[in-house]
C-alpha cells in the first residue's frame, strides 16, 4: 500500500474520501454537511455514506463518527478508522484519501487503522481479496508517514509468518528468515551447538519432530545504546502437545504457536528503519512440539542451562521449557532488561479472553512502562500475580522443579516457572499473548487469525 501525502484532500480523485465527525460539530466538508440527516449524530463507530455524483473528485464521501471531540485518543481513531476503511473494503475502493482535520500524532493510529482493516491473509486463495493500494492524507510529514508505515508493515510480516502453516513456518525457516534481516547480525546454532549450549530443556521439547531445532540470536546495534534489551519470542512451530497430545479441536490453531517468536521477527525487521538508540537482542528458540519416536516423555527429568532440573509432568507445557533455556541465554550477553513473548497458557486465555494480553515480571518499572505503552498504541496488558503459592504447586519429589501445577492459575504458574531462568540482576518482563495473537473470528480492527500482537508495543517501548 503507497500512502501520498496531498495539500487538499478534497481535490483528490479517488474512490472515497473519508471525513470524521465529532458529535455536536459539523464535518470538514460542505458537501457532506449539506446532506447529513438529522438521524447523524457522529456517534464514535457511526457511518454515513455519500455518493458524490461528480459533485467533488471521489465517487463517494464516507463521514466516519469520532464521538465527543473532548474524549478523542488514538483508540478512537485507529478503531473507527480501520472501521470506515473495512466499509471502503466492501465498496471495492483501491484509492482513498483520509481527512479526518488531522495533527501529526493524529495520522499514526489512522495510518495503523487503515493498515490492520487492509490486511488478509490471501497467499494461498486463487482468488485474491480486494485490497487497496493508494492512501492519500494530509497535514503530515513524511518522517511521520514513514514511522507509521514501517510499524503497520512490520505488523503485516508478523501477521503473515503466524498465520502461515506449520508446513511452512519451520524452525529452519524462521531461521533463513533471521539471517535475512536487513540491518542486524544474526547467529543461527543448529542441534549440535544447542547442545553444547547446555539447552536441556529446550532440545527435549524438539525431539519429537522430524524438524531440526534451531536457536536464533539476532543483534540490532546503534552507535551509543541508551539501554541493551533481549526480546524473547516463544517458537513452536507447531505444537501438538506431544505424548500428552492435544484433542483436535485444541491442535487445530497450534500453528500459532510462533507467534511471540513472528512478532519478534517483525520487530527486528522494524529496528533498522527506526533507528533507536537501543541495543535489542532478538531470541528465539524454534521447534515443534510433536510425538515422534524419540519424543520426550511425562516423568522424563531436563536440566536447563543453569543448571536447575526438570520432572515433565505434562510434555504440553513445553513453551516453559524452550523460553527456560532461551531466558538463561539472554541473562548471559550482558543485557539491562528481557522481555518474553509467548502463546504461554490456555488458562491466561480463559482468564482474559482476547481483550488483553498477560503481563508478569520481576521488575514493577518495566512492567509498568510496558501496560503503559501498550495503552498509548492499542494493546492491552493486565498484570497477574507471581505469589510463591503457584511455585509451591511445581515442586517435585525428585527434581527442583516440575513443568505444570495445578489445573488452576495456569497462567500465574507459568511465570513463576520462568522466573526460575531469571537472573536477580537482569530486569524482566513476560507477555501471555495466548488469546490475543490469534483470533477465531473478527474482532474490533482484526479479522480471523494472526493480530500481530506485540509488534506495536515493543517497537513503541523501545522507541521512547
Ligand atoms: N501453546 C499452548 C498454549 C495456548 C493455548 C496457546 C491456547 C494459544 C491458545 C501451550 O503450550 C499449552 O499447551 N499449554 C498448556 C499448559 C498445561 C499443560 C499446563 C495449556 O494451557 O493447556
Ligand atoms: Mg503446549
Ligand atoms: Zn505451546
């Protein structure tokens, strides 16, 4: 998608011009105040639809409700935007101007609005979705259009990789994917090496599969870092549970299971056009989950990087395991802050649906500045708790530790898990995005699938 910037939307040819109305005011645009019933309040999400009848240069004029003008944030205008151009989508635009009276931070969440409605995923259809292909805005510069652009592309890539199946997502792909990453160093270690790294934990979870594991260790370096962060991503290409296999209807969406490694990728891919002034580590350590022959086993016991051992209570809490080995790594290059990502629990799901994603850490800044940022572009975090009670239901009589707890708190267990693979010094944040990186049906700007979740608030947190 090309976005122009123009002086005067509204002597632009295209196929709808999108104007915004805030209730109680009129619109920026004669024509549509001239023909807006009464009924029209400008209600945030309320559209009108003019057909201009060569009236003004666009075929039609869509006036999109903004609500009270007192109460506009970038939700409002990323959620409505993204509104109005779904309903461009189904009158089959290609070319739409956006004049929503902007100022510069008013374009971001507009341009990242009409980026998510835009997006399907059609590689594999014959026959494609319309999409559209020109946006035309106003009253911005291009340093801000390119901020934008880079961020919503970033998201696409990482929608794109998660949604792809499994058959093509591979370890060995992610990898290939890494390595050609414009603008970052990247060291691929294959089984051999994973090995030597001491990675217990993670290389169990990958023998099941026929794929090769592979660790990846990309590097973005400026000039003077402020600050060196790792972003960690949770791999698993597929995950079918393994011996304690999934029933079918839970297996259907595994593929997913790479998602928090998808969005580290799209960040990454992000950095070098962005420039910050922050060293980031990008680390994932990708397998499959599967039950083959040489699968691990319920009562096997691991030893992770640092040492500490393992009993498997269920080979389906394996992400734990891979982000263990992966959590040890990053506390070893000299880094300020970690943070996680990973499709970690069902219970995180069950506790927050797909409204928001889980957020744990060790440090109350990092976790604070994180719900914070993400707030600021469209991403929700709720924090839960890390009380002992949830370590004490892991402990094993015949290793320090097991994989799962109790049915219950699954999503506050899991952290507890990976605080074990911490280290005092480093500080550290976990983002459960279980139910909020893929979508069984539509919701809000998303459609099914792959949201690209975290892409926003990473590239935003590192940003600032
Ligand atoms: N990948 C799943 C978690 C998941 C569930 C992600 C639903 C997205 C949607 C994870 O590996 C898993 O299987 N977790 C188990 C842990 C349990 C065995 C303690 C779960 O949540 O059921
Ligand atoms: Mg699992
Ligand atoms: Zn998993």
């Amino acid at each position: 998608m090309e976005i122009k910037i123009a002086d005067n939307l509204k002597t632009v040819e295209c196929d709808v011009l999108i104007v915004n109305k805030f209730e109680g005011k009129s619109t920026s645009h004669e024509l549509v105040n001239e023909y807006l019933p009464e009924s029209y309040k400008g209600k945030a999400g309320e559209v009108f639809l003019l057909h201009t009848h060569k009236k003004c240069p666009s075929t039609y004029i869509l006036t999109i409700g903004f609500g009270d003008e007192n109460k506009l944030d970038n939700n409002i205008i990323r959620e409505n935007i993204s509104k109005a151009v779904k309903k461009c989508l189904e009158l089959k635009a290609k070319s739409i101007a956006i004049d929503i009276t902007s100022n510069q931070t008013n374009s971001i969440p507009a341009i990242i609005g009409a980026y998510i409605a835009n997006y399907s995923f059609d590689k594999y259809k014959t026959k494609k979705d319309n999409k559209i292909s020109e946006i035309y805005i106003s009253q911005v510069s291009q340093e801000v259009v390119d901020i934008s652009k880079t961020m919503a592309e970033s998201m696409q890539f990482t929608r794109d990789l998660a949604n792809e199946p499994a058959a093509y997502a591979t370890p060995t792909k992610l990898a290939e994917i890494a390595k050609n990453i414009d603008g970052v160093t990247t060291v691929v270690y294959d089984e051999n090496e994973i090995k030597e790294l001491g990675m217990g934990a993670f290389l169990a979870v990958a023998r099941g599969s026929k794929q090769p594991p592979k660790f990846i260790h990309m590097k973005y370096t400026p000039i003077n870092p402020k600050k060196r962060i790792a972003i960690i991503g949770k791999g698993l290409c597929f995950d079918s549970g393994g011996l304690d296999i999934k029933p079918a209807s839970s297996m259907l969406t595994m593929r997913d299971d790479m998602s928090g490694a998808a969005c580290v990728l799209g960040v990454m891919k992000a950095l070098s056009k962005l420039n910050p002034q922050v060293e980031v580590h990008g680390i994932i350590a990708a397998c499959e989950n599967m039950p083959g022959c040489d699968a691990y086993k319920p009562g096997d016991i691991l030893t992770a990087k640092n040492g500490k051992t393992i009993e498997v209570d269920n080979t389906d809490a394996e992400g734990r395991l891979t982000l263990a080995d992966a959590l040890c790594y990053a506390c070893t290059i000299g880094v300020d802050e970690v943070i996680d990502i990973a499709t970690l629990t069902g219970a995180c799901m069950v506790a927050l649906g797909n409204a928001a994603s889980g957020i744990m850490g060790n440090s109350d800044d990092l976790v604070k500045d994180i719900i914070k940022v993400g707030s600021y572009c469209g991403e929700k975090f709720w924090e839960l708790p890390m009380w002992q009670e949830y370590r004490d239901n892991m402990n094993s009589d015949i290793a320090d530790m097991k994989n799962t707890g109790t049915r219950y708190g699954g999503a506050s267990a899991a952290g507890m898990f990976l605080k074990e693979f911490v280290t005092d010094d480093v500080k550290w944040a976990h983002l459960d995005v279980a139910g909020t990186a893929f979508l069984e049906s539509p919701h809000k700007e998303f459609c099914k699938g792959a949201t690209g979740v975290g892409v926003r608030t990473l590239l935003n947190y590192i940003m600032v």
